[in-house]
C-alpha cells in the first residue's frame, strides 16, 4: 500500500514538473484539479507556492489536529483537513490528493483526534491547554475567539514559517480581525472549505421573477449597482394573502424569508459593523453614535419589520406554530418568497425544490460603496484553525500549515466551487459567477467575533432583533442603555489582548 500511495504521488509530482517546465515545485506551479469529466482550460495559470526549504524531513511525524465530530450544517468536520481514503466524492478526493501530496514532500502524516461536536470543542481544548497538556499541535473547528481570548492560542504573527501576506490565507479575517495589525490566534483560508459555507448570500426564485417580469439581479452585482434601495423595490408590495383568509401566514406570497438575524446580513453588506476599532485597531466604539449607521440600520429595519411583505420566521409572525421555522421551511420549499436569506452551505440543501433558483450577494448600502460585503463568522457555520501554546515545536506546525495552505489554492478551492457548487448545486452559469464574488466579500465583526466578554451578544444583539420585530423606536435609547456595560467589556477585552503575546 505504501509502495503504491508512492508511486502515486511521484505521479502527481510529475504532473507539477511538467507544467512549470524547470522551475522547482518550490516555486510557481499549476495542479489542475478539476473533475477529469469537467472541459480543461488550455490557459497554463501560475499559482504561487509556498517555499519548502531544501532537506525539510519530518521522520514520519504524526501531526496532531483536534478537530469537532460534526460541523453546524450536518457536514464533518474532519472531513475538511483529514480523509482516509478517495471515495469519488469530489471534495473528500481533492483533500486526499491535497494530504498525500504534502505528507509525502515533508514526510509526516496527518492525524486528527476527535473530540465531542463543534460547540463543545472549545472547552475540552481550554481544559487541556490550561492544564499544560502537549496532546494535540493544532486545534480545528468554531470557537476559536474562546480560546484566544484566554490566552491558549499562539500568536500566528510570531509564528515562523507562517506567512500572513500570502493569498493562501484569507486576507479578510487578518484584516478585521488582527489587533493593532500584529495580533491574530486563528485562522482559515484555502486549505478549508467550510468556513466557505458560513458565507451569508441571497437565494432568489426565478419563476417568481419571470412571473412577475422581475430582471434577475445579476447585471446589477456585476455593475455595482445591486443596492438595498435595488433590493426594497423587489420587496416592497410583493406580499400576496393567497389563501384570502384576511392575514399573512406561512400558505401565502412573500418578498423575503429570514429571522431576525437579517438585520445584520443587511447592516454588514452596507458596510457596517455594531463596532469599529478606531486608533490602529486597538479602541472599540459603538457605532450608533455614528449618524450613517442609525440611518442605515433605520432604513433596513424599515423594510424588515413590514409584516405585509417580509416573513421573520422568529418575529412572532407565525405565532400560531409550535416552530415558526418550520413555516418559514414551508415558504421556501414551496416557491412562495421572492428571495431567501441563506449560507452558501445552504445551497446543497435546495436540491430538493423544484423552482430554479439563482444565488446573490447581500445588497450594498448604495452604488458608491465599492465592494460587496457578505457576513461570516468562526462561530457556528464557519470554521478556523488555531496552534495551541503547548505546541513544542511551532515552526514544524506552521511549515506544515503554510505548506497545506499554498497547496490547496488549486486543489481544494476548485473542488468547491468549480465541481462541487458549480456543477452539482447550483443551477445555472450566472450563480457559479456570483459565488466566486461571495468568496472575495467576507466580512468579520470583531465585536460579533468575541462578543465583548458576552455584552454583545447577550444585550447589543438583542436590540437589533428587537428592533427588527417591533421598530426602530427605542433603538438608540436600547443602545445607550448598554453603554456602561459595553465600556467595562471592551476595557476588559483591551487588556486581555495587551497581555497576550
């Protein structure tokens, strides 16, 4: 079996040899990874590698990842670093090819311990570390902010051989997400797929707009001009009492189907945070002092809360339901709204209906804002990596981590979304286009991201989504109410964060 993972990788090796000519695989390369059955580009498209320094031999080493059981949307989580073997599933295969390839050029082995599902990972992690245990080189899965606010995480500016300019990382989570530009404890990028899933985008119905002679939007994403007022004029007056009976209900027409949680889908696409860092990221203030913020949370909850056109499965809307989920699954199953809140790892679920369906980014706050910007989190859908400080060896585990990364850019990113999303959910050329536009759109909250110490998501948060179910009005007063608290949260997550290394 060895003899043949070998003679297989000496095969893939080749391959790399032959499309870079003499350059060195430490270089410039290309590895098309593509399903063989997909048309192949006749372009030779150089991909930057990471660099291998010369008699790098990690004597069989077995890397160690902690990693959750399950992922949020059913998925494992393993599955994402770590497969034991090819099964003709696209993505699994690409991370089998991407795994033998750099084992084989390190000579180390990838090994994954698997420890309860992905909300309980944290704690066992915290547990160990704190305790001084070396039992694992990197941890995987949600909850990272937990223990990089507790100190458990390495630093990855600091770590060698990790390189955080390089484009195999995602350059959006270093950006948000790094304190005073040289604090970061996790991370993801290409070498994953999951946190890909935790992408927040709209799902539109186009027999809904071909019945009603709507332009699907994608000409507008293109031109920049798919904004929120774009997006109300679909909306506004769409809601239709199908059944007569006099009220709204989940057997009637609707503009959108959410929950509460829309708010901020809507608030970050229009480039708005619940707080911003001010003086080289490292002071957090409140953004309703900030006049475009009350005005652009103003004018989305204006839309949000009209119960006539817009279904908020957890408004109370469906009172008459044990689950008011279930009536929103209803809706949408059915073909009865316009539009649909969703993740990109949603999408697989839609195979079952039977409308077309075409996939969209958040719209901006006007035609003038320059990028789309689409809501994600390492809590929950998403997923991130971090190295643990009882790791005895970080630049062993960054060498690897930089290594798998740099390998996976044309691996495992066109298993995702030229294979697995393009060609096997989603349903038409225009949808593959905009996916790749969600993938350069994400956007990090750092206050969403560690929650302030719990002020955040255990008091701002339910503001927003009290003002979503019953109007702006006591918005700001809500929002002042908080203030004290929000003051002694961040002055403690500030000092926190100095001490860290």
């Amino acid at each position: 079996m060895k003899n043949i993972k070998a003679a297989a990788v000496i095969f893939l090796i080749f391959l790399l040899f032959t499309a870079c000519s003499s350059k060195e695989i430490n270089n410039n390369t290309n590895l098309n990874a593509n399903d063989p059955s997909e048309p192949q580009s006749s372009k030779t498209v150089e991909t930057e590698r990471p660099n291998i320094p010369e008699g790098t031999n990690y004597g069989g080493y077995e890397l160690r990842i902690l990693t959750p059981e399950d992922h949020i949307s059913g998925i494992s989580a393993y599955g994402d670093l770590y497969v034991e073997e090819e099964v003709g599933e696209t993505l699994n295969d690409a991370v089998f090819r991407r795994n033998m390839m750099v084992e084989e050029l390190m000579n180390f082995k990838i090994t994954v311990t698997v420890k309860g599902v992905w909300y309980e990972l944290a704690a066992f992690a915290q547990k160990s570390i704190q305790a001084g245990n070396d039992d694992f080189d990197v941890v995987y899965g949600a909850y990272q902010p937990t223990l990089a606010y507790n100190g458990c995480l390495f630093n990855l500016y600091n770590v060698d051989n990790i390189n955080l300019s390089k484009p195999w990382w995602n350059q959006r989570l270093i950006e948000d997400l790094s304190y005073k530009q040289n604090k970061l404890y996790y991370i993801n990028g290409d070498l994953t797929f999951l946190d890909k899933y935790g992408i927040a985008c709209l799902l539109f119905n186009k027999q809904l707009f071909d019945d009603y002679g709507f332009e699907y939007p994608y000409e507008q994403v293109r031109q920049g001009r798919w904004t929120f007022d774009e997006f109300t004029k679909l909306v506004k007056g769409f809601g239709t009492d199908l059944n007569g009976d006099g009220k709204m209900n989940e057997y009637d027409l609707w503009g959108l189907s959410g929950n509460v949680a829309e708010i901020f889908r809507f608030m970050y696409g229009s480039n708005e945070r619940i707080m911003s860092f001010s003086e080289n990221n490292t002071i957090p203030t409140l953004n309703y002092f900030n006049e475009r913020h009350i005005n652009i949370v103003s004018k989305i909850v204006d839309v949000l809360s009209d119960r006539a056109n817009i279904l908020i499965a957890d408004s109370g809307q469906l009172s008459h339901l044990a689950d008011g989920y279930a009536g929103g699954d209803l809706v949408n199953r059915s073909g009865r709204t316009l539009l649909i809140s969703g993740m990109v790892g949603s999408i697989p679920d839609m195979r079952a209906v039977e409308y077309d369906f075409g996939i969209i980014p958040f719209p901006k706050s006007e035609a003038a804002q320059q990028n789309y910007y689409s809501m994600v989190s390492t809590y929950g859908w998403g997923t991130a990596l971090g190295i643990p400080i009882t790791n005895t060896n970080v630049e062993r585990t960054g060498l690897i981590l930089e290594v798998m990364a740099g390998y996976s850019t044309d691996i495992i990113i066109p298993a995702l979304i030229d294979v697995s999303l393009k060609s096997k959910y989603v349903r038409d050329e225009e949808s593959a286009e905009m996916l790749e536009i969600l993938l350069k759109s994400t956007f990090y909250d750092v206050s969403n991201e560690y929650a302030w110490g719990g002020v955040v998501w255990n008091g701002l948060m339910g503001i927003y989504y009290d003002a979503v179910r019953n109007g702006f009005g006591k918005f700001v007063s809500s929002m002042e109410s908080q203030l004290s608290k929000v003051e002694a949260d961040t002055e403690k997550w500030i000092a926190a964060f100095e001490e860290l290394n």
